[in-house]
C-alpha cells in the first residue's frame, strides 16, 4: 500500500499554519506523511546546493520551522521538512513536489503587478503538477466544524 504524501510549502505565517492543519487532518484519515517543504530564493543559479544558496534563510525562518514541527508532532502523525534552494519557484514547486513524491500539494505564488499573471501562473502550476497525478490545493479546504480533528494533547503529571 502506497503512503500518500502531503507537500505544504512555507508561505505567510498564517496561511502556512492553516495548511498545516489542514495537511495533518487529511493525513491522519488517510494514514499518509506531511512533508514541509521551506523554499529559499538563490540571487544567482550558480548558487544552487551552495552555502551562498542558504544566505536568505534566516533564524526567523529557522524558528518559524521549529513552531510548525511542533504543530505536526501534535498531530501524531509521519512528517518530514526540507529546505530547498530554488531560483524560479514555479519549477521550483514542480520539483520539490516530484521529489518527496507528492500527492497534494498545498502552495501559494506570490501575487504579481501584473494583471491576472498571478492566476496564469497558477493555473501553469496546476497543469504541471496534474501532469504528477498531484493535486494543488491553494487554499486549505473548508470543512465542517463537526468533521475538523483537532490535535490529540498529552497531558503529563
């Protein structure tokens, strides 16, 4: 039996939590993984699996991580998290989606100035990873009140 797998990119705080949650519902009623997947921007390709590569991750990013893991080991559940490098994040997504073997991928893309480049771009993302068998999921799935699983707490004397 195939585990699914569940990518969810680190965007805005906010939004990445929401993914969390949602990302760790699914995989508790599916018996599948979260991988965390934290994009780091490259000035330069030839920076690409470089230390240089590594110059825009930051302790805020670092700690953001720690705040994350702690919300998925709450959960109970098999995850992951990765930092990669990329210097285009459409293709970046694409790739990092490919190598953790992703079924769902929750990610965002920056917004654009230019007029509905923003949703192109989207739906380009969409098509490639649908050419994976995986799915994009924008925006984390409205779900009933009574159906939401929050995390089970331990509590220790």
């Amino acid at each position: 039996m195939n585990t699914q797998t569940i990518m969810v990119q680190v965007a805005d705080h906010e939004w990445t939590l929401e993914a969390v949650h949602s990302a760790c519902i699914l995989a508790r009623r599916t018996g599948g993984e979260v991988v965390l997947v934290k994009m780091v921007p490259v000035q330069h390709p030839s920076w690409l699996g470089t230390e240089l590569g590594y110059m825009h991750f930051t302790e805020q990013d670092r700690q953001a991580l720690r705040d994350y893991e702690l919300t998925l080991e709450d959960y109970g559940i098999q995850y992951s998290i990765r930092v990669m490098q990329y210097a285009a994040l459409n293709d970046a997504l694409v790739q990092a989606a490919e190598s953790v073997g992703a079924q769902i991928v929750f990610a965002q893309l920056p917004n654009s100035v230019i007029p509905h480049w923003h949703k192109v771009q989207m739906a380009l993302l969409r098509r490639r990873l649908a050419h994976q068998q995986c799915r994009l999921l924008e925006q984390a799935p409205m779900m009933p009140e009574a159906s939401v699983e929050e995390p089970e707490t331990v509590c220790q004397p």
